[in-house]
C-alpha cells in the first residue's frame, strides 16, 4: 500500500471539542492508524480516539458545516453495526468499491455479533460539500453485497472511532492503491443516481403540473374546495421543509424532526392526487 501523506484531525471521546477554546485539534497519520489497527488499544468509549476523516482542524472541526464548507477529505469510512457479518464478507463487499482499505472490529463486537469499521484512503481530496453524497453512493454499494452501514456517517462531521480492543478483536489490511474516486464504482453509482434522480422529479413535476392544472380548470368552473385550493398551492416537499423534516439528498425519503431514530422513515408518495380515494 501506497501510504497516503496527510493526517486527519483527531481527538479523544465524544466530549472533546475545542469550539470554545479557540485551538486546533491534533492530527494523526495514515501510518499512525494502520499501527493502531495491528496493535489496539484499550480505551474506555469516554476516552477512545477517532477521526475525521478530513484535513480540517481548527477549532470548529467537529462542525457539520465547517466540515462542508472547508473540509478536504482524504478517506471514507463505514460503521457496520447490524448484520454480523464476517470478516470475509466484508473484506469481499469492501473489494468491490476499492483496491486499499483497512477493517477492524469495534470494542462492542463478540463472536456472535460482529461489528466493524472500515476506512478507504483517497488519492485525490474530495471536497466536503460531495462528501454525504459520495459517502451514500458507497452504502448503496455495500447494500448490494448485503452489508448495511450506519448512514449517519454521511455527515461531514461525524466521529470514526479508531480501534479499540474490546472482547473479540479481528482487523484487515488491504494493500493496494489510495481510491481514484473519478474512476470508481463510487462515482459511477453517483453518476447513476444523480440521473434516476432526475428522471424522478422530472415525472413527479410533470404528474404535478397535470394536477396543478386540473385543480385550475375546477377553479375556473367555481368547483373547487379549500382543500383542493391549498393543494394547488403547495407541495408534499415543499411542506415537510417547511416543518422541519430533513431530505436524504435529493431523494424521496425524509426524517422527521420528532423521530429518535437515525432512519428516513417518511417517504413522499406525490402530492395528493384527487383521482385516487383512500379506503
């Protein structure tokens, strides 16, 4: 493996922050990490190490938007939680999108309930406004090979834990060259969704504009109620951003500001179509 030559910024346990000091924070090395992953420490979770895996390291690195605005990141990572997959299964999926990754398993992982981490080295920086795509692009990946990550790290300034050594520790090494990303399976399921993507709203728009029109055509007729008023006015979308609900980039799919779970649960069939009656 090629070593990659920057660092990534790095701190102990999720309570440390420098937001209020002023200061930067540290930075360890990729040769740093892969030392890490063959000789593990033990760590209470309050104290364990982590990354960004960003160059960003002042003192609001930890900030989702600092992190988007200003992050240049140099690797990207997975969080495998559910499943129990092992080793082998994931190093198979990991082969698929990458040619130099490492894996380890966390402090919580057992033999029967296996849960891992996994970092890619990137040749070229990607910027952070393309991290939560590209990051999504490689969990869909991984889902056609059965692996489901956590999607939380999707976001710039989310936590990587570095290895910890709990009760079963098991890791990988996988040689190779840092990713090319533009001429990846990354980029081209990006590629592919981006389109899927528009081919979508480009059918949801023209489905709306039809019944946008309809609704018009009753108004004109005076056979219109304040239902079908408000609907000619207002979008699905447009009102779950107006309450609050947050969009898994540019899809269907959105998460509820009073939701406690990490998914996007709530998915936006249209708008409502007066044709169709609910029983």
């Amino acid at each position: 493996m090629t070593l990659p030559f920057h660092s990534f910024v790095t701190g102990y346990g999720q309570h440390d922050t420098k937001a209020d000091t002023g200061q930067q924070y540290e930075k360890i090395s990729w040769a740093q990490i892969v030392a890490m992953i063959q000789h593990p420490p033990r760590s209470e979770k309050s104290e364990a190490q982590w990354i960004i895996p960003s160059t960003y390291a002042d003192h609001d690195a930890r900030s989702h938007d600092a992190q988007r605005e200003r992050g240049r990141f140099m690797a990207l990572a997975i969080d495998i939680d559910t499943g129990s997959p092992d080793l082998k299964t994931v190093k198979t999926a990991m082969r698929s999108v990458a040619d130099a990754f490492l894996i380890y398993s966390t402090s919580s992982a057992t033999p029967g309930a296996m849960k891992w981490r996994g970092i890619i080295p990137l040749r070229n920086a990607l910027a952070g406004a393309d991290y939560t795509a590209t990051q999504t692009a490689l969990f869909d990946i991984l889902a056609d090979h059965n692996i489901t990550c956590d999607r939380a790290l999707n976001r710039t300034g989310q936590l990587v834990y570095l290895p910890n050594r709990g009760e079963h520790y098991e890791h990988h090494i996988e040689p190779g060259q840092p990713l090319t990303l533009a001429q990846s399976t990354i980029a081209a399921r990006m590629d592919e969704s981006d389109g899927l993507s528009a081919q979508i709203m480009a059918e949801v728009k023209a489905a709306r504009d039809r019944r946008q029109a309809q609704r018009k055509a009753k108004m004109r007729d005076d056979d219109f109620s304040p239902v079908e008023h408000f609907n000619a006015a207002h979008s699905i979308a447009d009102l779950f951003a107006r309450y609050g609900y947050e969009r898994q980039g540019s899809s269907d799919h959105w998460r509820s500001p009073m939701q406690t779970t990490k998914s996007f649960a709530t998915r936006d069939y249209g708008d409502p179509c007066p044709e169709r009656s609910i029983s």
